[in-house]
C-alpha cells in the first residue's frame, strides 16, 4: 500500500485539467522516465519508472498544501509561504521500494524525478516532509543536482535541527532513513549553528550504517573533544553529549575506549532494492 502521505512535495500552480500520466513533461526527462499508465486507475495518481525503479505521483489539493505547511510543524528556507491556490504533486517510492528508503540510488531517483517534475510545471517550492523542510524549488533543483552527482544527500533538505532548550539540540527527519533521531548535549554557550557542525557527521554515519545501538565513544570534531553515545531502549533516540571540560574529558578517558555499533539498515524490500539499484550503475 502506498503511504498516503509521500515524502517529497512539488508545490505548483497546476492546471485544473491536469492528467498525471499525461503530465508536459520537460525535455530533460525524455530517455529517462517512463509512465505506467496501468498501475492505477484514478486519475490522482500514477506510476513513474525511473531507471527500473518504480515511484508514485500523486496530487494533493491547495486545501490539503496549506492545511500541512500551517500547521506548525513546517520550517521555511530561503523561501516563503506559497499562494493559497498552489497545488502540489507528491512522490513516493514505490511498494517493494518502502522499506528500502535508506539506499543513495533509490533517493537519487526519487529527488531525480522531483527535479522533472518541478522543471515540467514550473514548481515554485519543494517540501521534504520528514524534516518539515520548505526550500526555494531553483535551490531544491540545484542541492538535487549535486546528490544526483554522486555528491552527499542535501543535509538542509534531510534533516532539521532544533534548539530545545539552551545546550540541548533535536533532529527531525533521520527517523526516515534509519528509524532514530539525534538528541544532542553540549555546553550552553553552543549556539545553533555550532550544534549543526557537530551533528553533521553523526547524520552522516546514521544515514549510511543505520541507528547506533549500542553506547559507546568517538572523537569530536575539534581536539580535545569526545562525543559520548547512549541510545534510548527502544533505540529510537540516541543521546550524545560532548565531554570537553577537564572533568568529563577526564571521565570519559576511564571508558572502554568502544566505537558505538550500528544496526544495519535493512528492510523487506533491501534485497530486491539493491538488486534495482545495483543495475542502474
């Protein structure tokens, strides 16, 4: 079953008559799409395969646009709101692509298919949904473009970090990927732009080996640094904290010197998804 709310959003102004298996697409997408006018037969959704892979359009109204992007949960970057008539095409990968999320070829796809789908209908805004993420679509095409590349997933567009309280620091958005999210100690003169610096490896290693499962330590990112690792029971969270005073460096030096392990990202569909994937090298 397709999840009803799809990952990526391309806000437009769409044409009241548009088809989504008859979208104009863009010239840029000619050779590298191709539409599956059988999958479904409402007119609201359809199936684009993208190099073997299979992912979902589907429209959402103006009404179900601005109902999500006002109801506080959404942050704005390098953009504002859009009109209240703007509509948006959601893309989801397909069925025996959902527990596979996590693979660079399938995400390259999908943010590839966004691209041309925002090209085509000359989209003005692209929402990444499990960050809460709204971005300017020209800066969207451009940070897909370098992942797309080979470059790394656009960390603005994959995760968002808040300051909860003075020295603590959340994510929002790596639950997508790897079913864990970072909630990050440090010293109360760390402003939110020194939290990012520090977080943006640790995304990093999550996005690519899978949440941390066990607690353990590693260096931080300037020396003299440690990080230390605790994740929650239900392995949804993982804690980290930063010992740089005299005291917590020298408390976390008595530590067995262990490197946090991490699960391996699987899923149901992993096997046949790196299967597809490995064929679109």
């Amino acid at each position: 079953m397709i999840n009803s709310e799809p990952p990526l959003w391309i806000i437009a102004p769409l044409p009241e008559d548009l088809v989504l298996w008859q979208l104009p697409w863009c010239e840029a997408a000619e050779g590298k799409i191709s539409v599956n006018r059988s999958k479904f037969t409402n007119l609201e959704m359809a199936e684009v395969i993208v190099d073997a892979m299979p992912l979902c359009l589907s429209r959402l109204t103006a009404t179900e646009v601005g109902r999500k992007l006002t109801a506080g949960k959404i942050e704005t970057f390098l953009c504002d709101l859009p009109s209240s008539s703007e509509e948006a095409i959601g893309i989801t990968p397909g069925d025996n692509l959902a527990s596979a999320r996590h693979i660079h070829e399938i995400n390259r796809r999908l943010l590839l298919l966004g691209q041309l789908v925002g090209e085509s209908l000359s989209a003005t805004r692209t929402v990444w949904l499990p960050s809460g993420k709204l971005v300017d679509f020209p800066w969207f095409r451009q940070a897909a473009g370098q992942y797309i590349g080979g470059g790394a997933f656009p960390a603005l567009l994959r995760t968002t970090v808040t300051e909860v309280r003075t020295g603590h620091f959340v994510t929002r958005g790596l639950d997508y990927f790897a079913g864990q999210e970072i909630r990050l100690t440090t010293s109360q003169d760390c402003d939110l732009a020194a939290a990012s610096r520090h977080l943006v490896r640790i995304i990093e290693d999550i996005t690519t080996n899978g949440k941390i499962v066990t607690p353990g330590l590693s260096e931080g990112c300037t020396q003299g640094e440690t990080l230390i690792y605790t994740p929650s029971d239900d392995l949804a969270h993982v804690d980290v904290s930063i010992a740089i005073d005299a005291v917590n460096a020298e408390w976390a030096s008595l530590q067995p010197q262990t490197k946090p392990r991490w699960a391996p990202l699987r899923g149901r569909s992993d096997r046949r998804a790196r299967q597809i994937a490995r064929n679109c090298r």
